[in-house]
C-alpha cells in the first residue's frame, strides 16, 4: 500500500467525523455566542453589577463552547476520560504557573461580591486615588484628577486599608483675612457664594467659620461638598468667586510676611 492509498483509506475512514466535528465546533462558538447574548439580555433585567454580569456572562459561554467541544473530540473518536485526566494534571501545572493570576480572579471575585466600593465612587489606597470607572475579577480602573489611569491588580486590593469616599467629596478651602476685617460680613459673603453655587450640596450641609488666629491673619475655613464630578471645577470656582468678591466689598488680604536672613 503506497503514500496515496494510505491517505484515501484515512480520508475515507475519518473524512467524515471530522467534518462533522468541524461542524459541532462551529455549531458550538455560534451557540455559545448565542447563549453569552442571551444571558446578557436577562441578565440585564436583574439587580445585578455590570462586573457580575460580564462573569455571568462569560460563564455561560465557556461552559456551552466546552460542552460542544466534548461532543466534537467524541465524535472523532477521542476518549474523552483520559483527556479529563489530562487537563486535570495540566490545570494543575497550569495554576501553578499561573498563581498571580488566579489570585487577581479570586479577589476580584471577593470585591465583586462584598462591594467595598462601586463603579462612580471616589477611592484611595496604595497611595493612589481616583473615580473607580470598572472593575473586573482582574483588575479595578481608577480615573485620576488629572484624567489618567490607575489599573490596580485585584490581588494588591485585597486586605489593604481603602478609604471610600463615595459618590460626593468635601473640598477643603481656607482663606486668609486682615485682622480689621469684619468677620460677619466676610462669613456671609462666602456663605452666600455656597449656597447659590449649583454644585455644592446642601446636605451634608457645609461649614463656614474661622479656623485659626495666626499671624498676620485670621484664617477662614471653608468645606462644602460637592459630587465627585465636579470636585475639581468646583474647588476652582469657589477661589474664584471668594477673591472677587472680597476685592468687591474691600476686604483686605493680608500682605504675606517676608523673613530674610543675611
């Protein structure tokens, strides 16, 4: 028997079980994209997390495309004991080597599930702080103040001290005033700059007062909340508005003192 005859009597034999098995992988993906936009319309319905969601999600797919996959590899003939076998001791070695990975996956699942913190919330940990716009069971993403990027691993996370501001921050402004000052007439020009500011939130409700008597000025603090969204602009505004005004009413900003050492 030559080469040629050798490969028809193959062709003949098992041609058609690997067509077939082509077509049970190919039927397999369809139908696991089938079931993942299936499960991502229900799911959708639901109370549930867009991180929680998305594992759903990818869950019902690996499971439809692996169960079609063993239906394939039987049709071809391939004893599918051992192969569990195999993948069984593989899975092994592979987590092994793979040890960060699934350490990010098991915290991630933890923080998907207890919520220390939600997508929108202002965090910091790690020395680090910023809007949280995702998290997946790899990684959380922060939006830093200056519009960059934090993508923390889940795994550094987890037993961290984190600090949760939520979805509203407290600026903290402070502002310095001549002794000859009126204090009432300084204090409610700078209430009225918060209260009729369209971002500062009337509950919590701000504080306004004198903070400190130093020298050579009288030290007005000023801490309003506002959405985490509009902290920075916020802060800047309000500056803004108190130099104006104060300008406007005469009121006097301590000129600063000068030491100089020969």
């Amino acid at each position: 028997m030559n080469a040629l005859d050798t490969v028809t009597q193959y062709a003949v034999q098992y041609g058609m079980q690997a067509v077939v098995a082509l077509g049970i992988f190919a039927a397999g993906a369809m139908a696991s994209r089938w079931a993942g936009n299936f499960a991502q319309q229900s799911l959708e319905r639901q109370t549930l997390d867009p991180p929680v969601r998305m594992l759903l999600v990818r869950i019902v797919k690996i499971v439809v495309l692996l169960f079609t996959s063993v239906i394939a590899l039987d049709t071809l003939g391939v004893p599918i004991a051992p192969l569990v076998a195999g993948i069984g001791v593989a899975g092994v070695g592979i987590g092994l080597a793979l040890q960060g990975v699934l350490s990010n996956v098991m915290a991630g699942l933890s923080i998907i599930f207890t919520k220390p913190y939600k997508v929108g919330e202002h965090i910091s940990l790690l020395g680090e702080h910023g809007d949280v716009v995702m998290v997946d069971i790899f990684s959380t993403t922060l939006k830093h103040p200056d519009c960059s990027r934090v993508i923390i691993p889940n795994r550094k996370i987890i037993g961290e001290i984190l600090h949760n501001f939520g979805t509203i921050r407290q600026i903290h402004l402070t502002v310095d005033v001549a002794y000859k000052t009126d204090l009432n007439q300084a204090l409610a020009i700078v209430q009225d700059i918060i209260t009729t500011h369209p971002h500062v939130l009337k509950d919590p409700a701000p504080s306004i007062g004198v903070s400190n008597l130093g020298h050579p000025a009288v030290t007005i603090a000023v801490e309003p909340w506002t959405p985490v969204l509009h902290y920075i602009p916020t802060h800047g505004e309000i500056n803004k508005a108190i130099i104006e005004r104060f300008r406007a009413s005469h009121i006097e900003f301590p000129t600063p003192v000068m030491t100089t050492t020969v």
